[in-house]
C-alpha cells in the first residue's frame, strides 16, 4: 500500500486564531478526576463546570448516582487529562480505591492503554500552544478536531491526523479516504508528525517531552496523486 515514491509536503503554519478564556482552570490540584480503563471522569459538579467553562475541556454527559438521579460528568481525553495534570497543575487522578496517582504512574498507565500516546500527547501540547479547542476525532476516524472556540459555537476546522514515530507513512490513497471523510462537513485534513530529536529514554518527562517536534503538513485532495506519500 506504500510506495517507494515520496511526496515532499511543505511545511504550514496554522492560522492565529482568538484565544480561548482559560483565566482560571482553578488552583492547583483543584480538580479530582477518576482513571478509568477507557477515559477518565470528573464527578465534581464544581469542577466539570470550571473545567467546561474555562478552557472548553472535555465531553459532558450524565451517570446515573447511587440514587439512581442523574447527573453531571465530564469526559476526558487521555491527552486533555494528562495536559491538565502535568502542564496546568490543576487536576490529581485517583484509582477505583481513590489512591492518589504520581505523574510517572499515570503516564505509564496511558502509555499502556495506547501504544501512541506520546505522540497524541505531544501533538496536543503543540496544538494548545496555538490556542485551539481539541476535541476527539473519532467521529471522523482521526485523532483530534480542532475549534476556533467552543464547540457550541462554531464547528471544527481541522482534522487532524497524528503520524507517529514509528509509523509508516501515510500513502495518497489514505489521503483521499480521509478527505472523503471529513469533507461533507467542510474540514480540511492537518497531519501532523511527530520527531524524536534523539533516543528519548529520560526519566525525567519535562526533558523528555523537549526532545520531540512537530511538523505540520496540510495536503489537498486534489493536488494528492494517489500513488504519493507523506
């Protein structure tokens, strides 16, 4: 499905967009989440609202409590939890037996849970860096859509597409599957690819995390040969 042949992507730069308000995501350690197998959970009514109010985070939905009265949850992102507790400080994750998680236990659980997660959480820095919404892209069959601002208020702009470090190269014809996807919608496709610098094997993750970096690519349906690839 790959071909010998490679296609020279120029490298783009995303549009500037507003800023979202994020003045205050709370203190430090403010938030509790859950760890779940899949996602993780914020049960707090106060801080599903904080979260959701500053800074867009997260899906809200409802749970049935003990009283069988439904309430509010938010959903998180393994990336959106991780940026939450190791760049902004402001979220502690416990267990099903509520033990307090440490930083390196919860980036050893998420990286177990999937294989690509320093890339996804890397991209998702750099995307925040930006000042953009991210969302899930799973709907579109890729890893994150990215909001000018809330999603309430306007539709996402990019899909984005993570090229990890050891993957294989994307080939024109997965190109043009992606754009098929996403273009009833009115999304333009973003790849963006994740570098190791070097051998990242530091035990320390804020060196760890400085020796990746990203690249974006944004190809058209129309310029990309089928036979090409990223």
């Amino acid at each position: 499905m790959f071909f010998r042949e490679k296609h020279k992507s120029s490298k783009v730069k995303l549009p500037k967009v507003p800023p979202v308000p994020v003045e205050s995501v709370g203190r430090p350690e403010s938030h509790i989440a859950l760890l779940g197998d899949f996602f993780v959970v914020v049960h707090d009514l106060k801080s599903v609202e904080s979260l959701r109010r500053n800074g867009c985070f997260g899906i809200l939905t409802t749970k049935p409590n003990s009283e069988d009265v439904e309430t509010q949850i938010l959903i998180l992102m393994k990336e959106e939890a991780f940026f939450l507790h190791f760049c902004l400080q402001c979220l502690t994750l416990v267990n099903d037996q509520d033990e307090v998680q440490s930083t390196r236990a919860i980036f050893q659980r998420f990286c177990s849970q999937k294989k690509n997660f320093i890339s996804t959480f890397v991209a998702y820095q750099y995307l925040k860096s930006k000042k953009w919404v991210i969302k899930s892209g799973l709907k579109f069959c890729t890893d994150f859509l990215l909001y000018r601002e809330s999603p309430s208020s306007y539709h996402s702009s990019y899909a984005v597409f993570i090229q990890s470090i050891d993957s294989d190269a994307l080939s024109g014809t997965d190109i043009q599957a992606l754009h098929r996807a996403t273009e009833i919608s009115g999304k333009e496709i973003l790849i963006l690819k994740v570098h190791a610098s070097n051998e990242s094997r530091e035990d320390c993750l804020e060196t760890k995390f400085k020796n990746y970096t990203v690249s974006e690519v944004n190809p058209s349906r129309f310029t990309f040969h089928p036979t090409q690839s990223t």
